[in-house]
C-alpha cells in the first residue's frame, strides 16, 4: 500500500483533486430543472440529489475506470474525508447524510450493473429522479433529460479521473490482450 513516499503522497493528492471534482456544485439549470420535474419545486433537495449523485458516480467510476487497483481505495478514504468535511451538512447530520449517500451509491451501482435493454444513462436517470421523490418522472418524458445530466457526470467524472491518474497507453495495432504479459 502506498503510505509512504512521492509515489503515496502524490496519489493521495491526485485522489484529492479527484473528488474536488466530484463535489463540484450543479449547475442552477440542472437543479431548476429536477426541482421542477421530480421535486415539487424543492430546489434544495434537487440540488442534494444531484450532489449525491456526482458523487456517487464519481466513486463508481474510480472502481471500473482506473488503471491501479488501489486508485478506488484512495478516492473512497478522499470522498469519506470530503463528506465528513462537508460544510453543507450540519456537524449533527454527518452521519444520516453518509447513510442517504450510502443508499445512493447501492441503487447507482445496481443500475450500473444491470442488464438492460435501457441504455446506461436511462437506468441512473431514473434512481436520479425516484431519490428525487417522483416515480412518475422516473417513467415520463424527464426520464431522458435525467439520462443526460447522468451521462454527462459520467463523462466529467471520467475525464477527471484520466486527468489525475493517467488514461491507458495502448499500442493502436495490437489489442489489449498482446499488451498483458
């Protein structure tokens, strides 16, 4: 494990900067726009599910997208130290907020994980908008534009975690499997 050194602390930092990612605020049309699908108007909450959401994908896709198989430790213990730092959470809350996400993160990776006929978007558009309160969203037309806003932290969370840890070096002539001794 890395405790020690550049090559630890350099990781840690890029896990760091990883999840700085991940916490990134949503943007006021995405939080408009669940509050007015899914929320009732609530914007707060909105803005909390859309929050979770980023985060949870951000962890999840450290777990499928990185290159060294401690990378998703090191973005966990980082997401952990962010959440408990939170200055959006009132100190008597932590724990409840850490349970809701916890929640999150289970439905997104099921839905991940799912075999569908549904593209990938769809299936975490609609845990978004079911956590967001509206099942009825969930089946409707905001289904789509959720897929969307889901897809696009997909790609800035892959695009992060590329930019902190490297992206895959692979010869364009052979396939991955000549490359593996």
């Amino acid at each position: 494990m890395w405790r020690f050194g550049a090559r630890g602390r350099d990781a840690r930092q890029a896990a760091a900067a990883y999840v700085r990612e991940a916490f990134a605020e949503p943007a006021a049309e995405e939080v408009a726009w669940l509050a007015a699908t899914a929320t009732a108007g609530d914007a707060d909450h909105a803005a909390w599910e859309l929050r979770y959401a980023r985060r949870a994908v951000g962890l999840l896709v450290a777990q499928t997208n990185a290159l060294d198989d401690r990378t998703p430790s090191l973005v966990a213990r980082a997401l952990d130290a962010a959440m408990a730092a939170d200055p959006l959470v009132a100190a008597d809350l932590g724990e409840l907020a850490t349970r809701q996400f916890n929640e999150r993160l289970s439905a997104y990776r099921d839905a991940l994980d799912a075999r569908s006929a549904e593209s990938r978007g769809v299936r975490l558009g609609r845990v978004l908008l079911v956590f967001a309160g509206s099942v009825r969203a969930a089946r409707g037309p905001g289904l789509l534009e959720a897929g969307a806003v889901c897809e696009r932290m997909l790609a800035e969370c892959a695009a992060a975690l590329a930019q902190q840890f490297g992206e895959a070096q692979l010869p364009e002539d052979q396939p991955p499997s000549a490359v593996v001794p």
